[in-house]
C-alpha cells in the first residue's frame, strides 16, 4: 500500500486566547503545531496510513517541538532536516467570532525555505505514493526547486501529486506573484482541492463553473471544490458529485481544510489508488471519500489549533454514522 508523502512548511501557529480581538490587541497565545502540509501528513497518518513530511527546520525549540508532536501523530519525520541558518517558521493567528483567523507570518527566511533539491532523493518515492504540496514554499527559494524535484519523482515512480494552493497572501511580495507560482504547478498535480475563496483569485474568471473548468489543464484529473461548512463538490473532467458538510459548533477553523484533505487523501490511499485509476476510484467510492472528508473537516473545528484538534478515525465514522 502506498505512502503520503507531505512537502513544505511545518512551522508553530500562536493561536490567541481571546475570540474577537484584533491580533495587535491580543494579550495571550497558546502554541500549536501547524502548516498545511504538516496537518495533511498527521491527518493521513492518525486515521491509520504511513506518512511522511519533507522539510527542514531550525535547530531551535520551536523545531525541537515540532518533531515531537509530528512523531506523537505518527508521522515519519526522519527526512525532516535541520539547519543553524534559519529559524523555524511561527504564524501568530488571531480569531474572529465565528473561528476564522487572520495571520501575521515570521519567516524571512525560515528554515524550511532552505530545503534544496539535493536533499531530496528520488529513491523515497514508490508506485502508489501520493506526495502533498501547498503554494506557501513556493516561492522563489531552495524549496520550490525541492519541490520540482519531489514532484517529478513521485510521478515517474507511479504515484499521485495532490495539489492545495491554501492562498496566504501576507507571505508574498505581491499577489501576482502567487497567483503565477500556483499556475506554474498546477498542470503538475493530479488532484486540485480549491476553497470557494481562493477560487476566482487564482483563476480570475467570475463564473464559478467556468473557473473551476480551467483548472483542468496538465495532469489535472480531479478538483476538489471545497466551500467550508456548506460541504464540498468533487469535479471530474465530464462528471461533478456533490456533498453536504456537517454542522458542529466551531471553535476554530484552522487546519480545517487540511483535516478535510488529510482524510480525502487517506481514502485514496485505502483503496490503492494510482494516476492509472484514480478516475474510476473517485467516481466508484465519492459518496463515501468526501462523508469522511467532510467530516474530518468538520470535527476540526471544533477545537483549537490543527494538529493538536485532528479527530480520530473512530470520531469521524461516529459523526458520519
């Protein structure tokens, strides 16, 4: 059975202890272990499924920390590096009623822009393997070329490439920039997830089944259209499935997303899926693939942090009944 293997950032997200308060007006914050593809690989790994992070951070507490909770959640961590010439990434977050946040980002650089391709080896991919991937180390550093390289390799092994732009515009010089980086990787993956907010900002085109059309372009097979409560659509090239999310009392949205594509992916990896079947996969087991997905989304929420509020499998077949 294949493995996930997640790029990127892991990096500590300092969530506020008070709701409702601008972040330059929180007194207090608590620590938890983030970044997006850091939440995939300990969603996959904590419903029952081998993954893998690839990323660097500094040799620091805060990096100290992050293995420690990556290894707790059951993620391999050993082709995490370590370097003394950058610090490991922070996200201070400040909440809004309702759970959504509002980030301030310290990393210029950090350590996991450091990452370079030749600490990449090809030999780690297999047929079968799926390798995750966000646009925030997309930019112009060492790790977006260890991304190329990671991508290229999982493809020529037979795996699958999971693409989820997960927009943070604060991290970009402008917006531009970013739009033009996730449009340069999008041909490369199989699987596009897509929020309802970040879908005309990366597309620019106002019709939202028109915009969700220009997605398929490369190796595009699928677009997962997520749209937060409200559930999600699974788009094919000539088919569309649609799903209902699950009401919960929301604490805290964030790692959501990644919980919600954590346990898509897990899915996938359950039922052997390949760049050969994917198709047939996904039209076959939808229905189930995004109950569990959006249900791991869902539970999510309803506590603080990502990481640190993932749901077990047994809660989300619980929810899902």
């Amino acid at each position: 059975m294949g493995k996930l293997f997640s790029i990127g950032e892991v990096l500590i997200d300092f969530i506020p202890l008070q709701k409702g308060v601008a972040l330059k007006d929180v007194l207090a914050f608590e620590r938890a272990p983030g970044g997006a593809p850091a939440n995939v690989a300990a969603a996959v790994a904590k419903y029952g499924q081998e993954a893998a992070m690839i990323s660097k951070l500094g040799k620091d507490a805060f990096g100290d920390f992050l293995i420690e909770k990556l290894v707790e959640a059951g993620v391999e961590t050993d082709k995490i590096y370590r370097t003394g010439e950058a610090n490991t990434a922070l996200a201070f977050v400040s909440l809004k009623e309702n759970g959504e946040r509002d980030f301030s980002f310290y990393r210029n650089p950090s350590a996991d822009l450091l990452l370079s391709e030749e600490e990449v080896e090809s030999t780690w991919f297999q047929a079968g393997d799926i390798l995750h991937f966000c646009s925030v180390d997309l930019v112009e550093s060492p790790m977006k070329q260890a991304h190329k390289k990671a991508i290229a390799a999982v493809s020529a092994a037979g795996g699958l490439v999971s693409f989820d732009p997960n927009v943070r515009l604060p991290l970009w010089e402008n917006p531009e920039d970013c739009r033009k980086a996730i449009l340069e990787f999008l041909p490369a993956a199989d699987i596009v997830k897509v929020s309802d907010e970040e879908l005309n900002f990366i597309t620019g085109i106002q019709d939202e089944s028109d915009a969700i059309k220009s997605l398929f372009v490369g190796n595009v097979k699928a677009v997962v259209y997520t749209k937060g409560a409200a559930g999600a659509d699974l788009i094919l090239r000539n088919q569309t499935f649609e799903s209902s999310g699950y009401a919960v009392e929301a604490v805290d949205t964030t790692g959501a997303g990644d919980a919600f594509i954590g346990g898509f992916l897990y899915q996938l990896l359950e039922l052997r899926a390949n760049p050969e079947n994917i198709v047939e996969v996904l039209r076959n087991h939808q229905a189930s693939i995004l109950q569990f997905a959006n249900a791991s989304g869902a539970l999510t929420t309803t506590g603080k942090g990502a990481i640190s509020a993932l749901p077990t499998k047994g809660e989300v077949e619980e929810l899902i009944g």
